[in-house]
C-alpha cells in the first residue's frame, strides 16, 4: 500500500541517545581461560566507540573503474572514568609486588584482556525516560595511556583516567550469514510485549546479576556471549 509523503520530525519520533551507567567490567581469568564474574565500575565518564577500517579499495581494468574491495572493520575505542576497580589493574599492566600486601604495585607488566558492559539512555520528544541501550564489548586490551598529576590550586579537579582499546571479535554460530563481532548492542525500547519484556530481564539479570525481594543475592553478574544472548531470546 502506498505511505504517501514522508513526514519529518513527528511527535514522538524525534529520538535521542544520551548518558552512560551501570558500567559492568567482565576481567579474563588464565587459568579458566574464560571471563570471571562481573564487578561495577564506578566513576566510568564515557566510552568512546571508534570502528576502523571497512574502508573501499579501488580495482581497476580495461581502464574502468572495476569494484570495490571493501578492508575488514576492527572494532577500536577510548574509556574514560575517574576511577576503576582493582581488578582492571592487570587489565593496564599494574600487578602486587607482594602477594601479602595489595596495595604495593608494579607497572609495565603483561595486560589481560576484558569485556566490558555499560548502559546509555534513549529518549524521545515526548519521554526523557523512554528506554535504554545495553553495550556489550568483548575481548578488549587496552594500551598504555598518559597521566596528568598537577598541584592542587583554586580550581580543584579530579584527575581523568582515559584508556584507548582494541578488541578481536567472536564468532557467532548459532545465527547463520553473521560474521564475527566485538559489539553486541541490546535497545530496551524494541521490546514490548511481556514475553518479549522477561527475556530482556533474563539478560540483564546474567549481565548484571539478581536479588531476590529482601535483597539476597540469587545469581552472580556474568558475560553472555552473542551465542548465549540468542538461546535466551530462542527460549520458550
């Protein structure tokens, strides 16, 4: 059926992405050889995500432009926060220099891999509140970055720790014509029916972890993996 002409700028269908929360730090365990379980990361200010890469290269014969070969996109970015948990110390190259005593540190040792998860807002003209984004990254490493230490004066501020990372995608299987990825993105407003709205519980709840009505603790905060994302989604 025809739609007629487009419309611009309708009521409710001017939507915005904003804010970051509920950052999640997923650190990579040797001896499992798999992720361990979650823990918050406070103070994170932003997550810059900067995919490079896919870029066309031009072939050319019988002296005609003849396709495009597109390169492969590397998922890349910056965090920045004003704070981390301990466990993303080996994560940027910091270990104990003693096993007794945490708080002794050395730099410039071997850096873990990680996954990291955060949340940001979707609104639209009508609901600041409308919904939210659920970022997945897998298998970061991040490299070395630069520090600022300055005196404090009369304009006091907090010093800004900023990483950039690269990450090596995963292969998914259970979704046949998807290449490998290191971004999983879940938006919280595409589920609306409450069939639809218990599996995106069931995701967070692995994600972020559970309590049950007084507050006791049922599951511990884990990654899921886009193959794990898709058995949820498939369960009945």
């Amino acid at each position: 059926m025809p739609t007629g002409r487009l419309k611009w700028d309708s009521i409710g269908e001017r939507f915005y992405e904003t804010g970051i929360s509920r950052g999640v730090l997923y650190p990579y365990d040797k001896d499992t050889k798999d992720f361990r379980t979650g823990v918050a990361w406070n103070g994170l200010t932003s997550v810059s995500e900067a995919p490079e890469g896919a870029e066309a290269n031009a072939i050319y014969a019988d002296n005609i432009k003849y396709l495009n070969l597109v390169s492969a996109e590397d998922f890349k970015g910056t965090i920045e926060a004003y704070t981390y948990p301990d466990e993303f110390k080996e994560c940027e190259g910091s270990k104990s220099l003693h096993s007794n005593f945490a708080g002794i540190t050395v730099g410039q040792q071997t850096r873990t891999k990680f996954c990291l998860c955060y949340t940001t807002k979707v609104g639209n003209d009508e609901d600041a509140d409308l919904g939210y984004k659920i970022h997945i990254v897998y298998n970061c490493l991040v490299s070395p970055s630069e520090r600022n230490y300055e005196t404090v004066n009369d304009s006091p501020e907090a010093i800004a720790f900023s990483w950039e990372f690269a990450t090596t995608p995963l292969t998914i299987t259970k979704v046949e014509g998807l290449k490998p990825t290191a971004i999983v993105t879940i938006d919280s407003t595409k589920f609306t029916t409450d069939a639809e709205k218990a599996k995106l519980k069931a995701i967070e709840d692995k994600l972020f972890g559970a309590d049950d009505a007084s507050g006791k603790a049922l599951t511990d905060p884990e990654l899921l993996t886009p193959d794990e994302i898709i058995e949820i989604l498939n369960a009945q």
